[in-house]
C-alpha cells in the first residue's frame, strides 16, 4: 500500500475526529442507527447510502459548520493557534506549503469559508479496498448544497491551469475531474458534483467513482446498507441521543487487508518481526466482526458510545469461554482516594485461565521461537531459580479484581516521587504478600558481591522496602481487608487505608467523577477515568518546581537555555488545554457485545 495513502487517510480521521470537540447545543433530528442535521430535498441522511458494499471503514460528521462556528469563537481555539511555537517551530509555514501544493493539484482555493462552504453539512469518508486487497481507496463524499458554485469553480480552474496531469472524463453524463500522478510517490485523485453532492477520491479508485455515481443516480442497489454487519451496528446504536459523529469498521473485512499489507512487511524485513506470525495476527483480528460507535453531545461535553460485536464463528473454545465471561461489579473504588488522578480498574480478570492458556499456546508452538514460547520458557527459568510455583504461589492468589491508582508526584523530596498503587483483590492477601517479599528477599540476596541499597522491613503484616531516596520512595507491599496492595510510599498507603475505614472520602465522591456519571456502573468489566485538570496543574507544578531548582544543578547556563524553552512554550499550551476537565470510560457487556463508553467533560470553553 502506498505509505502517503495511509498518512493522507490517518490525517483526515484525525482532522474529522478533531471536529467532534464541541457539539453545538441544537435540535438535530434523530434517527434509528444515525442522526442526520440536513434538511434538503437530496435524501443523503445515511452514511452507507453511497458507499459500496466493498466499504471496509466508515466516518460521517453532520453540522460541521455549526460545530466549527463555535470551536473557531472560543477563547480555546484563538489561544491555542496563536501559540508561539507554531510559528517559532515552522509549523504554521510547513503546513501552508502542504495547503499550497495541495491547492495546485485540485485547483481550488483552501480556506476555512470554502471548506466549510463543501464540508460543512455532512461528510462521509469511506475506506475499502480492492478485490486482491492490495490497493486502498478513500472515499469522501459532502452534501455541498448551494455550494455548487465552488465546485463547478473547482472544475474551471483546474482545467485552466494547464496542468497536463489534470484531465475530465464523462461517466453517466457526469464529469469526473482526474489528477493523475508525475510519479509513485504521488497519488491519483478524482473528484466529481452529483446531485449536489461532491464525490472526492484518493488512490486508485476509478471504478469506486464510477459506483458512487451510479449509486446516487440509483442505477446500481449495492450499496454498504446491504451489509449485514453494517445493519447490525445501526441496530446496537440506535437511540434518542442526538449523534452528530459515526463510525464503522467491518473487521471481516479488514483482516485480509491488514493480512495482505503486512505479509510484504514482514517477508522483507524477517528481523523486525522475529516471532511473529502472520496466519496468528489474522486469527486474532477475525474473532472481532466489527466495530461501531457514535459521538453525541451530554450536558457537561461529549460522549463516545462504542460496540465490540464478536465473531464466535472464528474462535475456538478458550477464547468463545473469555469473551463470554461477564465482568463482576468493580468494588475497589471504596478505597481509591477521591484525589486520585488517575484510576484503571478491571473486574473480570483470570490469571488462572489465562496462564493455562499461554501454557497450551507455547507447547502447541514448541521449537518455533514464538515471543510467546520464549516468555513462558524464562518464566519456567524464573520458577527454578527462586524455588517458587508462580501459578500456585501467585496467581492462584490473585481474584477477578485488579486496580493501579495514580494520585500525584511527591515533592518534597531531592527528587519528585510518583505516588503509585497496585491493588489486587485475593482470597489469601497475607499468603500473596508474604510469597512476594520472599521473591523479593531472594532477589535482593542473590548477588551478596553487589547488593542493592534495599533493606526489607516486615512488621504488623507490611512489607517495607527501604531505599536510600527515604519515605518518598519506601514501596509498601500490604493489606487491607480482601485486598493486597502495593504502593510506592506510605503516604498513599496511608490514605487508603484511611479511605476503605470511611475517615476520608473515596473516588465517587470526586465532583469530576460523579459529573461522568458511567453507565454501567455496578457491572463494569472495567473503568478508567482520568483527572484532566488535576494532571494539567501537576504539570505546571513540576515545571515550576524544577525551575525553581536550576541553580542547583552544575552547568546551570545550559540547562538554563532547555527550563526557558520549556516554560516560554509548555506553559502557554498547557494553559489552552485546562477547558478539559476529565476523561473517563466504562466497559461493560450487553448479550454477545461489548459496550464502551466514553465522556470528556468541556468546561469554561468561551
């Protein structure tokens, strides 16, 4: 595949994701499956309605122009394209030379008014591939409206500039504007008005603009509404939330893409992918059937509703039996302080199953030098030399429940410290910490010529491990009721403690974190959420702190010239960015799918 195909794909779903920022508070219709803001008498309200049937990913964005409107009038967006190192690092003159050329080859002037004049109702880009999978083709259709007047400018100009790489060709008494490319590099483009609705394509895709065409022109049915996955995802995201994003991506399809890109790879280069196997990755991508999601507005910022539909038809027992496990509730959060800033919990976790599993994977793939064979054989190394069973003396300790807990930088030390916690639920947490400070006694004992400046401390059932960076680095390995912890200091260990005995209040009670309002809460199979705010202004904290230390530090003069660069650019951007307020996520199961929901909170954006 054509590496400036994937890079031009990449940007564009960055570019159109980038849009979904801010969702403008309007009535826009609702429909089964996907909302659509247009109101013409050109039925364009489904983002599969033109698409092929060969359609392998799908994005559509409607009211673009309303959503951008708002981004471009707040005080984020005009403080965040006046930062001065986008002139001072050649950004804002690099990406004038791209719009530049870019303006050449299509002949049309690239500006925010003529984007927003073409793109600005709805638009749809669509990914597929052909027959043998080895071309990729991109699609991107917009219903431009009254902005046909650019369009058919578009069509003057390019020919007028007599650009011989640039030609027309009629197809069903529509004319198609071709670019084709001086050399490999470049890449051939199309791009057609039907019906008020401009057809733009990259990569080779002739065929896949004669489709289209005959598409709206309703001389051909094969449309992506004809599939079956593509149905199905509708059906999973229906409802009355006003979604003005969508996406799709058929993974049926896309394994044998991902399959035909990779092989070439990796045949070519045998020693950047030692290991791996390309019959094992295509496994792997076909038990998923597909994806789909939706983006709409709540009331405090914007929620991304995703499925997970898997493909049982391609599994085989063991991974049939995972996928159908359910996530049991998440009951850690009663001792995760409410100024954590960040949390990742996960509740359908099993160790035991999943070390059977590796084991049988690694004996079916005896001799062939799998990353996976050579983990588990220094694992099985590992076993012997501390005279441990891992899966007896460990893992069979560790129950469904597994958490890691961030909660700030310490310092008040020679050097800031992480505040850190791994929390595991276990039916035995003495048995699991006590087989845990023995491996670590051992390994703090097996060199005697060139020990670690670690001593180990065991008192009222705590493992202490002293280092000679004092309390803010003295890991703590210990209890608390069914859980096993351990934390980096014992400040963290401390406020835990507190907050599991009811004396300080725990995460839920976090403003930001009850503002998320996850759904699926009591039945999560997983939860993230991250203090946006919090991390921003430890951000700014660490840089003041180093700051105001520089001069400690010996060749003061060059460090000097990097903490004044830092702080002249690493503020400002920082100070953009405190609109964002939280992100957080909720994973859960609804029948064979899995459902994951996201929320970034916006706030203070004008």
């Amino acid at each position: 595949m054509n590496k400036k195909i994937l890079g031009i794909i990449i940007a564009v779903i960055v570019v159109i994701v980038a849009g979904t920022i801010v969702l403008k508070k309007k009535g826009i219709e609702p429909i089964k499956g996907v909302t659509s803001a247009l109101k013409s008498s050109v039925a364009y309200d489904s983002p599969a309605k033109y698409l092929t049937n060969d359609t392998v990913m799908v994005y559509s964005l409607s009211d673009l122009k309303t959503i951008w409107k708002q981004i471009s009038a707040s005080k984020f967006y005009n403080n965040f394209i006046n930062l001065k190192l986008w002139t001072d690092f050649g950004v804002k003159e690099n990406f004038n030379k791209v719009i530049a050329s870019f303006e050449e080859k299509i002949g049309m002037p690239i500006n925010e008014s003529t984007i927003m004049d073409l793109f600005g109702s709805q638009i749809i880009v669509g990914l597929s591939v052909s027959e043998n999978t080895k071309d990729v083709k991109l699609v991107i259709q917009a219903y431009v409206g009254k902005a046909t007047q650019i369009v058919e400018g578009m069509f003057k100009s390019a020919i007028a500039s007599g650009n011989q790489n640039i030609t027309t060709a009629d197809f069903e008494n529509e004319k198609i504007t071709v670019y084709m490319p001086k050399t490999e590099n470049e890449i051939e483009m199309r791009y057609a008005l039907v019906n008020n609705i401009l057809i733009f394509t990259l990569g080779k895709a002739e065929d896949e603009m004669k489709n289209v065409i005959n598409l709206i022109k309703e001389k051909n049915s094969e449309s992506l509404l004809k599939n079956t996955n593509y149905n199905e995802a509708l059906k999973l995201l229906s409802g009355d939330n006003n979604a003005n994003s969508f996406y799709f991506a058929d993974f049926t399809k896309i394994t044998p893409m991902v399959s035909e890109i990779l092989k070439p790879l990796m045949e070519a280069q045998p020693e950047q992918f030692a290991g791996m196997n390309i019959n094992d990755i295509a496994k792997n991508l076909e038990q998923i059937k597909f994806l789909g999601g939706k983006a709409y507005q709540s009331t405090s910022g914007i929620k991304l509703e995703s499925y997970v539909s898997p493909n049982f038809d391609k599994m085989d027992d063991n991974a049939k039996k995972a996928w159908k496990e359910k996530g049991g509730a998440i009951t850690v959060l009663k001792m995760i302080p409410n100024d954590a800033l960040l949390l990742n919990a996960t509740a359908n976790l099993n160790l035991t199953r999943l070390w059977e599993v590796f084991n049988a994977q690694s004996e079916a793939n005896q001799g062939t030098g799998s990353p996976l064979q050579t983990i588990m054989a220094s694992l099985k190394q590992f076993e012997t030399n501390y005279g441990i069973d891992l899966n007896k003396d460990i893992i069979a300790n560790i129950g469904n429940e597994m958490s890691f807990v961030f909660s700030g930088i310490g310092m008040d030390a020679a050097v800031p410290i992480p505040r850190l916690a791994l929390i595991l639920k276990s039916g035995n947490p003495n048995a699991l910490r006590e087989n845990l400070t023995n491996i670590i006694n051992k390994a703090l004992t097996s060199n005697p010529e060139n020990p670690l400046p670690i001593t180990v401390e065991n008192k009222n059932n705590v493992t202490v491990l002293k280092t000679p960076l004092g309390e803010g680095l003295s890991p703590i390995i210990g209890t608390i009721d069914t859980w096993m912890y351990i934390s980096t200091n014992q400040a963290l260990a401390d406020k835990m403690a507190q907050t599991f005995g009811g004396k300080s209040p725990d995460i839920s009670q976090n403003a930001l974190f009850k503002e998320s309002n996850l759904p699926g809460n009591g039945k999560s199979s997983q939860l993230n959420f991250i203090d946006l705010s919090g991390l921003n202004d430890l951000m700014q904290s660490l840089i003041n702190w180093v700051i105001q230390r520089k001069d400690m530090i010996p060749q003061a003069g060059q460090f000097n010239d990097i903490i004044n660069t830092v702080q002249a650019y690493t503020t400002p951007f920082l100070e953009c960015f405190k609109v964002f307020k939280s992100l957080s996520m909720s994973t859960w199961d609804k029948d064979d799918n899995t459902v994951q929901e996201m929320n970034l909170i916006i706030k203070d954006l004008q």
